[in-house]
C-alpha cells in the first residue's frame, strides 16, 4: 500500500495510507536513501510502499522510499558527518516572527531564507503580535517588508490576540503542505489555534528554533488542516539548513545576488573585498538593501573557513 509518514518516532512511524486509515510502521533492512547520507531514513512527509504485517494491531512494514521533490535537512546533533531529514515534499516553509516580545532578529530571519533557498522550499514570513507594535515596530516592519518583498518573500502582518490577518493566512495553508517554525515565544501554536481552533494544538510546549524548553525532540509532526493541506510542526531549527555549505555557495541563495554573480570580475568571487564585484557595486548603489548585504556577511563570517 501507499502511505504518508505523518509522524516518526525514531524506529516506528505513523503512517496514513490512501483510504485515510493510520498505522505504525517501521522498518525492515536497508532502504536506498538515493546518496543522502542521514540518521533517519524515513521523514515526515515522505510517500512510501508498505505491506501489512498485522491487520489487527494495524501494524506495517515500510518496504520503500518514494522518490521526494524536495526535502529540508540538517547536521545531526549526535553524528556531525551526518545529516537529519527533517521533512519532505514540501509547498512552502512559513517562519512565524515577532518584533516585540520577543523580537526576532534579522540575522535570524537570513539564515532561515538561506536554509529555505538551499532546499527550494518557498518561504513565507509571518509577522505575529502585531496588537503589541507601537509606531517604532510598525515603521520596522514596514521597512522590513519592503525589503523581503523587493526580494521575492511574501511578507504577513497578523494579531492571533485580535485575531487579524488570520484569512489571509489560512487561505495560504489551504491545500499546501506546509513546514512552520519560529523561535519560542513567538505564539506558533496559539496562531495556529486561532485559525484553526478545532485542532486544539498544545501550547507552550514546543520551544521553536531553540531546542530549549519541555519539548526538545527533533522529529517532525504532520496535521491535517480542516479545510484542505496539511502543516508540519518541528521544533529545534536554529541552524537549521545551514550545514554542508562552501562560502562561495552562499550567494546563490541570496536571490537579489543570484542574479548578479555572472557580472563579477572574479568566479570565485566571495563579495567582500574583491575588485570588480558587480554585488558590491549593486549595494553601493541602493539596488540591493545594506540590511541584506550585512545578513550575508554574517552568515558568511560564520561558515567555517575553508580554502578553494
């Protein structure tokens, strides 16, 4: 049978097969990974043939992989060299920021473009607490919106409090799957309870990107939206993505600097001091955003120094 993995718990899975009935999976022997070298084999997310092993316990053994459109990874925190599949066969990444309480920085909010370019997941921006914004944030976030949309990012306001801006989000889940993070604090679950109330996720448990908190496994979870799509809930993402990267690869996931690189004088141009850098040139002159260039550059900066 053909089913969805919904749910892993390190050696069984949660698995939904076409006719909507659940069963435990688990594997039995290698399952070719094609070339991912990864802790787990099976992700939230993946499609996957299994057979029965028992009808009464609804008990199945996954027998292969179906080959994903795309996934999203990261360094495993117990084998360095190795890499954990997060989720797979995603529509779009949606990162819920606040900037108040707490705030969101944009340094963080770079680095989870970057993870989001590198796996070709589109990724959304979702502002919440904007009932907490006063004139200071609301200027911030306009300016910031500005900035992400002259880039190609759909930028959200929203108030879960006040309950605003919640259709437009909606409407944007509906029949997409969908990958959410953010930090903790920043009202993941109560947002997505105020769209969708029946659903009754839990509250302050799941940390976000921090890792920190009561719910600090790294696995993934997948529910079924009411109206159609279905949202996947992971916590522990701070790094999320950035792992194998070259400093020479960093600009590509850079859209506004995608789109220049062949104009550098140099190849290998890393855009930071060379001659000739058409990205520089562009940042000089207004076309890309100062606050951009500055994200590379940090990101940059803490990519592990390699030679070329």
């Amino acid at each position: 049978m053909r089913a969805l993995v919904y749910k892993s718990t390190g050696s069984w899975y949660i698995l939904k097969d076409e006719a909507g009935k659940f069963w435990n999976g688990r594997t039995k022997g290698v399952l070719k990974l094609d070339d991912i070298t990864s802790t787990n084999p099976v992700a939230v997310g993946d499609w996957v043939e299994a057979g029965v092993e028992s009808k009464e316990s609804a008990t199945a053994i996954i027998s292969e992989i179906i080959p994903r459109h795309n996934y999203i990874n990261r360094q495993s925190p117990r084998h360095k060299h190795q890499h954990h599949i997060v989720a797979a066969n995603l529509d779009q990444s949606l990162l819920i920021a606040t900037l108040n309480e707490p705030r969101t920085s944009q340094g963080f909010i770079g680095r989870f473009l970057v993870a989001a370019e590198m796996y070709h997941v589109p990724a959304v921006i979702v502002f919440n607490k904007s009932d907490l914004y006063k004139n200071k944030e609301l200027g911030k976030y306009n300016q910031w919106k500005k900035m992400y949309e002259a880039v190609g990012y759909k930028v959200l306001l929203v108030s879960a409090e006040k309950k605003k801006g919640l259709d437009e989000l909606k409407a944007l889940l509906r029949d997409k799957t969908t990958l959410i993070s953010g930090h903790s604090g920043v009202g993941k679950s109560t947002l997505l309870n105020a769209i969708f109330p029946d659903m009754n996720l839990k509250t302050g448990e799941i940390s976000g990107w921090s890792g920190k908190g009561t719910h600090t496994t790294t696995f993934a979870e997948m529910f079924d939206l009411p109206e159609g799509g279905r949202i996947i809930d992971t916590p522990g993402m701070r790094e999320f993505g950035l792992v194998n990267i070259e400093k020479q690869e960093l600009s590509h996931y850079f859209p506004e600097m995608r789109e220049r690189l062949n104009n550098c004088q140099f190849n290998n141009c890393l855009h930071y001091n060379e001659p000739g850098c058409a990205v520089k040139e562009a940042v000089n002159d207004g076309v890309i955003h100062e606050d951009r260039y500055v994200s590379y550059l940090n990101i940059l900066e803490s990519i592990e120094a390699k030679s070329y």
